[in-house]
C-alpha cells in the first residue's frame, strides 16, 4: 500500500527564520543601552588626546557617528576606543554575550528569583485547571469563553518589587508590572504548537501503517489529517508493547505523563490557550520525546529544530527582563536619593517658616514691652 504521507499537503512548519521574526517583536532590542551599561564601559577610561576619526573595524569612520551624542564627561576619542572594542565582540548583538562581558548587569537578587519561581508556579496552574476543565466539559460555542483562563500578564505578581518599596519606607504609589513569568507573542505560541501537533499526528499515521494498515482502511483514515491526536493517544497507550520503551525508561517519564501531555498539546492548540513560554517548551520536549519513542528520526529532527529555536529565544527573553530589572532598580535608587533631598528640603522649608514666625513674634513681644 502506497505511503498516503507523502501524498497530504503536510502543514507549512515556521522555517528558523520567520520564528525569530516572530519571537524578536516580543524581545526589547537589545542593543539599547541603559544608563548603567554606559557607566560601566567607561569606567576608568584614561583620558585621550584631542578627538580625531577612528575606524571600526570594517574601516568606517566612527566618529560622526559618536559626535552627535552630547557627552560632556567623555572625549569621543575615548569612546570612540570602547565602542570600537565593544562592536568587535559583538556585545550589542546578542544579551547573552553582553552578560558574558558585564555579569553583574544580569545579576538577580534572590527575592526575584522566589517571586519568579512564584508566578511560573501560579502559570502553571492556570493553564492545568483550564486543561482540566476542557477535558472535563464538551466544548461549546456558548461556554468558549468560560473555559478560556481570564488571567494576563499584568495581573500576575504586580508585587514584584514590594520587598524593595517596604525596606525603604515608601508607600507603593504606582503598580509596577511584572515581566515574569515569561509569554512569547500567541502567534508564534500557535505557530510553535501547531506545527508540532501535526508533526506528530504524522508520525503516528506512519507508525499506525506500519502496525494498524487494517485499523486505518477500516476507519477510511487515508492521512494524517483524519485523526486527532487525541484518538492516537487512545490506540497507542492500547498497543503500548509495541513502542519503544527503552526511550521511555532512559527520560524516566513514564507513558501516562508522556500521553496527557499530547492531549495538552492538542488542547492548548484547538481551544487556543495562551500558555507560558515554559509551559510551551515542556509541550514542545514532551512531543520531542514522544517522536523518538516512535523511532521517527525525520520528524525527530524537525521537533528538534524548533525546540532549539524556542529554548534560544526563552533565554534571550529572560536575559534582557534581567537587564530591564536591573536598570529599573538602579533609577529607583536614584530616585529615592533624590526624594529623600526634596524630603529634607521640604522639611527645612518647613523649620523655616516656623521659626521664622516664633522669632517674629519675640520680636513684636520686645517692641511692646519697650513700649510700656
């Protein structure tokens, strides 16, 4: 019987490059420097001769490029120096070769580091009641949105910095959002998801003819579009013995996990649930592993490459949400100095006046008595 595979339009998997188009609109650029990265640069740079043109390292004039930035601490020479060097190791191109140079930007204090753990936790558990509840309930027009969970990104651990405003005394007078847990855009979520859920009901339609040729006539299931992983799923945790349990012993998970898994894939595709960009990555290594499972290498291969484009961006995200953080502690650092100056200011202004009015009064008391 002739492979019906090769003969379905098989969906269009996100090549690396329109993924990372995708993931970067979520991404600030980072080649954007803040305020405490250019402190650090230039640092202890020793003081340089009269300004003259210097060349990158592609022979192009760095200092018009320089000149129009208003730096009255630095020569342009001497930036000219650092920027030069800096463009040669390539630090602006990427947050994970900034952090190599500059560590302590990235630095995350361990209060950030439980309210992170916290609201990945709350993540996830959101996303299981709303698996939950899908699997529990047919799933209608009328109650689509009743199913679907209400939470944003912004209602999640809008305390990230509460611990911070109470050992300094302040009233929390503005909210400020919280960047965790991580989300990446729900189009490359959707794209991400669904290439993988078809992946996958490939390879099960070609291990299904390989073991079930007679289950698939029989069910006129003539490609891979005809069957719902879920149904899969089903035939297959029925005919264990016939995958690869070694694969399955050596990741230490066992089958039932692996099978619920792929029912949250389908879900989380069908009723378009928006899921954090771990709980994407967990989906993404659990059809990974179950495709192996199958003894697939092709589609093994093609998993693979999207898991390593998902990992990437998921790292690049939470470097750059670091360095964010960062930035944001620092202006609030300065921000409380300079309150506490207008504080002490407004408290002299205040003296002031009171004496000022006590000494007026002394003297009024003096000219009346002299009066007398």
């Amino acid at each position: 019987m002739a492979s019906v595979a090769t003969k379905s339009p098989t969906p269009v998997m996100p090549t690396s490059y329109s993924m990372s188009q995708d993931l970067s609109r979520a991404m600030t650029n980072s080649t954007q420097k803040t305020e405490k990265t250019r402190s650090i640069l230039i640092d202890g740079m020793p003081p340089a001769p009269p300004p003259s043109p210097v060349a990158f390292s592609k022979g192009k004039a760095c200092y018009n490029n320089i000149s129009s930035f208003s730096l009255e601490e630095y020569d342009i020479e001497g930036l000219s120096s650092v920027v030069k060097k800096l463009l040669e190791a390539q630090v602006f191109e990427s947050t994970l070769k900034a952090k190599i140079r500059f560590p302590e930007l990235f630095d995350v204090s361990p209060a950030q580091s439980a309210e992170r753990e916290t609201s990945e936790a709350e993540a996830a558990r959101d996303e299981a009641n709303s698996i939950k509840e899908i699997s529990e309930k047919e799933f209608t027009p009328s109650n689509a949105v009743d199913l679907l969970p209400e939470t944003s990104r912004a209602d999640k651990g809008k305390e990230k910095l509460d611990e911070y405003l109470a050992e300094h005394d302040r009233q929390p007078d503005r909210e400020i959002p919280s960047l965790y847990p991580i989300y990446i855009p729900y189009r490359s979520q959707h794209l991400i998801t669904s290439s993988v859920q078809s992946i996958v009901e490939e390879s099960c339609f070609i291990f299904g003819q390989q073991h079930f040729p007679q289950l698939l006539a029989r069910k006129q299931w003539d490609c891979p579009e005809a069957v719902e992983l879920t149904e899969w799923t089903k035939i297959l945790a029925q005919n264990h013995t016939l995958l690869n349990t070694t694969v399955v012993k050596a990741a230490k998970k066992p089958l039932d996990e692996i099978f619920g898994l792929l029912r949250e894939l389908r879900h989380s595709v069908v009723h378009r649930l928006r899921r954090s960009a771990s709980g994407v990555e967990r989906l993404v290594e659990n059809a990974e592993l179950f495709v192996e499972v199958l003894q697939d290498q092709d589609r093994l291969g093609k998993i693979s490459i999207l898991r390593n484009e998902l990992k990437t961006a998921i790292e690049e995200l939470a470097r750059n949400k670091d360095l964010l953080e960062a930035s944001l502690l620092a202006q609030l650092k300065d921000i409380r100095a300079e309150r506490a100056k207008l504080d002490l200011r407004e408290q002299n202004a205040i003296q002031a006046m009171t004496d000022d009015d006590l000494q007026y009064l002394d003297d009024t008391g003096h000219r009346l008595v002299d009066m007398i």
